[in-house]
C-alpha cells in the first residue's frame, strides 16, 4: 500500500489531462449541428461525436457536428430542463427551443421528460415522441425488454443506447487485510468489518445511485432492502453527492468497497492497469441482484435541428456505434482513443463483436427479473434515505456499532435480521434499528411503511401532494419534505432506543 498512493496519484494525473487532449482535435464545425446535453464523460462525447460526424458525411455527404451541453449528471439536467420549463410557462413563452436531445442516463429519469410538467397540459412534456418508426425499432430491438426493463418506450419517447448495471468495486489489499471473501452481492456492504470501510454515495445527487438503490429494493424485498441500505450507511466512510466518488476512493485505499454503475468500475480498473497497476481492484456486477438498465436518449419538445437530432439517434443504434461500447481502440471497428467499457443494447452485437469485446459479459442471458418489483418504492427513496441516513449520521453510527459489538451478534456473514437471533435484547435491538415509521393517512388511518403494500396510496397522497388539502405541511412546503420530517423524527427515536439498550 506504501507505494500505491503515489503510482494512484500518477494516474489520476493523466486522466485529468483528458480534456486538454481531447481538445486538440475539435469537430469541424462547418455544417449542421445538433445540440446535445448528457451526463456522458468527455472520453463519450469525443468518441461518438467524432464517429457521427463520419458517419453523417458518408451516409448523407455532408458535414455535420454536435454541440455538446454538460450541466452535471441526469438529476441535474432533469431540474435544469424542469425550471426552463417553469420559466416558460411563467412567461407564456413556447417550452424548449435550444437544445436537441438529452443522452444518456437513466430510463426512469427519461420517463420523467416525458410526462406533462404541469397538470391538464399535455403539451408541456419535455420530449416528444422520436418518429422513428415500429419496423426500425423491431429491427434494432426484436424484443422489447430485458429481464423486466424496457429496451424503448412503449409510447416512443425514449430510445435506449446502451445499457447499465450495477455492482460493486472493491480494494483488493482492503479485502486481504480484512480478511473478508471477494464480494459475489449486495450483502457484503452491511459486513460488521467494514465499519467506516465502504464508499457510498447521496441517491438525492445522482439517478444512477438511487437506481442501484432500486435493484437492491427489487431483489432483496423492501424490508430486507432497505435494512442493508441502512447497514450500508452506517459502514460509510462518508456520503458523497457523486457516483463517480466511489470508484476513485476505493483505488486510492479510502474505502474498501462501494457499490458502482457498471462502466464507471471497469473504466477505473482499466485506468489503473493502464498506469502499470493490476490487481488493485475489481469490479463485478451484484450476482442475480442487479436491474439491467438502458441508458436512453431523447428528442426535445421545440428542438432547433428536429431531423438531424433524429439522425443522431439513428447512427446511435448502427451496428458501427454500437461497437463502440465495447470494442478497444485499434480494432478497426472500435474507437479511436478511448476504451469506452460500455454495453451494447442491440442483442444481436454480442454475437458479432464475440471475444473482441472488452468485457465478455452478455447481459441479454445473463439478466434476471427483478423478484420482488414494486413500481411505488423508487419514490421513496430520496426522501426516507435522507431521513435515515442524512439527517443523523452519528446517531446511526452509534446505533449500529452497539447492534454489532453485542456479545450475542452473530459472527456469520451476510444479512442478519432480528428474526434470525435468537437473544431477546438483540432481537429488540434490531427491530428498532430496521423499523420504518407510521405516516398518517385520512380518516384517523396509519400506513405503516414496513408494509410494501400501502406505498401506492402513500406516495399519491404523500409524495405527489394528494393530502395538500389536510393541512398536514405548510402550504409553502411540500408532501416529500413533510413526510422526510416525519420520518427523520421517528429515525432519531429509534437510533436512541438502540444505544439505550
């Protein structure tokens, strides 16, 4: 470890020259251009924007560029594009009008642009539907989905381009110290071990996070999910408000494991291999417990270029930027710079790029349904994660570290649960410490959020300001944030019950 720091920081150096590099070879910008805003990194933008332009002259024989816009990740271009639009409707002002397409990020935050932003105004999505018609769709997509996620949307607002996953990246020499078992899933992240040892990030600052969070949810079941994400918590080092924290923190020895989108983990173990550093790290995706996401891209409503905007996500789904994804430079079908580590979401790519891939992964046989899906529990997220591990991060600690330096905490790995031990002071223990809390519901009512079963009406009424009427949040505020309270009051409550024992 003595010497790691310093080869690290070596490597950290070079990948921050990237930019400079990278603008030493603009795009022509004669011709048409498109504008495109996208959580991407710039290795992306450079690869795919470079290739278009290509692909544009020789598919239609004239010059063509993009634009790119790169405000921050896909939370923050969902806000960014959610205030324009508030803006607009405020002045009375057409939506949209400046940028072509957002690419990249997640399917629900894609979902998002394509709801109405304001109620009986179906008119004020912030996409429109692509025009691409079902028989290309068939031919790049012979099926619809993966697992249980789509490939397009159903009503064409969205368009997948790749596809994601999830897992954990992890310090080799961390683990061997540890003496801890290379992690296969999820469970490895609540080890009573890794107290202060895991990177974990905010789900409020990144979708990406807060779909790794879902996967969790998705496959564990809600209590049990919820209890790791908890566990997981408590073992952070610290909460960052990035996702790509964690995958630089666990190279650098500043934690030893964390969970990671699938591309960012390879990338930073490629980087290090290509700093002369092998064996430092891993990633792999969370065995049977990982959501396959597709990473879309989106038409703008008022886009400035509609038709070449069109072109652009037509040349995202050819066979030749596809190969992209995967393919190492000096492949006379991969990139030219720039290792990209990404999935295909063409199928039919896997069985025509075969062992030239970067990855042998094939998510299409590999990706598994989802056991426990609920469509409410991704919007409970944010706010019962800021409750419960945000607002009282000592308390938490403090909770946890009495749960497990109790004589009678098991010693095994993986999850426990207070129904799996057996001493009545523990058990009470871990009760407190995984109880979610009551909320209020009309007619003297309570939905009790340890049942999955009641997230539908709470999120109507809670979450999405149903029960504004009942005056249980100042008018000036909203559900979320009255619900976040509440529930941050019940987690202080419980955090102390458990170190009063």
């Amino acid at each position: 470890m003595k010497h790691f720091s310093t080869v690290f920081f070596i490597a950290l150096s070079a990948l921050l020259l990237v930019p400079a590099f990278l603008r030493s070879k603009p795009l022509s910008q004669d011709g048409p251009g498109v504008v495109v805003m996208t959580p991407h990194n710039e290795q992306i933008r450079f690869e795919l924007g470079q290739r278009f332009a290509d692909w544009h002259q020789r598919e239609f024989g004239t010059d063509a560029h993009i634009a790119w816009s790169t405000p921050g990740g896909t939370s923050e271009i969902r806000k960014l594009l959610q205030s324009q639009w508030k803006a607009a409707a405020s002045a009375g002002s057409p939506y949209g009008g400046d940028i072509d397409l957002v690419f990249g990020g997640g399917s629900y935050e894609h979902g998002v642009f394509a709801k109405p932003s304001f109620a009986n105004d179906q008119d004020s999505t912030i996409s429109v539907p692509h025009g691409i018609s079902q028989d290309e769709l068939s031919e790049w997509f012979p099926t619809p989905t993966i697992a249980d996620g789509r490939l397009y949307d159903e009503d064409d607002f969205w368009i997948g381009t790749a596809l994601s996953s999830f897992g954990l990246i992890w310090n080799e020499d961390e683990f061997e110290q540890l003496e801890l078992e290379r992690p296969m899933n999820w469970s490895i992240l609540a080890h009573p071990k890794l107290m202060g040892r895991v990177a974990f990030v905010n789900p409020a600052m990144s979708g990406s996070v807060t779909t790794a969070l879902q996967s969790i949810l998705d496959h564990l079941g809600w209590r049990r999910g919820w209890a790791l994400i908890r566990r997981a918590s408590a073992n952070a080092r610290s909460v960052s408000g990035s996702s790509s924290r964690v995958p630089g923190d666990v190279a650098a020895g500043e934690a030893a494991v964390g969970p990671c989108i699938d591309f960012y983990g390879r990338a930073q173990v490629a980087a290090l291999e290509a700093a002369g550093v092998k064996g430092r790290i891993a990633y792999r995706d969370a065995a049977g417990q990982t959501v396959v996401d597709a990473d879309p891209i989106s038409l703008l409503r008022g886009a400035p270029n509609p038709d070449l905007a069109r072109r652009f996500i037509r040349f995202c789904l050819t066979s030749e930027a596809q190969s992209l994804w995967q393919l190492p430079p000096g492949d006379p079908d991969g990139p030219e710079r720039f290792a990209l580590r990404r999935l295909p979401i063409r199928a039919e790519v896997y069985a025509e790029l075969g062992d030239r891939m970067l990855d042998r992964v094939d998510p299409f046989s590999e990706a598994k349904p989802a056991a426990y899906p609920n469509r409410a529990a991704r919007s409970f997220i944010v706010p019962l994660f800021s409750a419960m591990a945000m607002d009282h991060r000592n308390e938490l600690r403090d909770a946890w570290r009495a749960i497990i330096q109790h004589p009678s905490f098991p010693k095994s790995e993986g999850l426990i649960m207070a129904e799996e031990v057996e001493d009545p002071e523990l058990r009470a223990m871990l009760e407190a410490f995984d109880s979610l809390p009551p909320i209020p519901m009309p007619n003297g009512k309570t939905a009790d959020l340890n049942d999955p079963e009641v997230l539908a009406e709470v999120k109507s009424g809670w979450l999405r300001d149903g029960f504004q009427s009942k005056g249980w949040w100042d008018p000036e505020s909203s559900g979320t944030m009255a619900l976040q309270g509440r529930a941050s009051s019940f987690f202080l409550s419980q955090y102390r019950k458990v170190t009063q024992h």
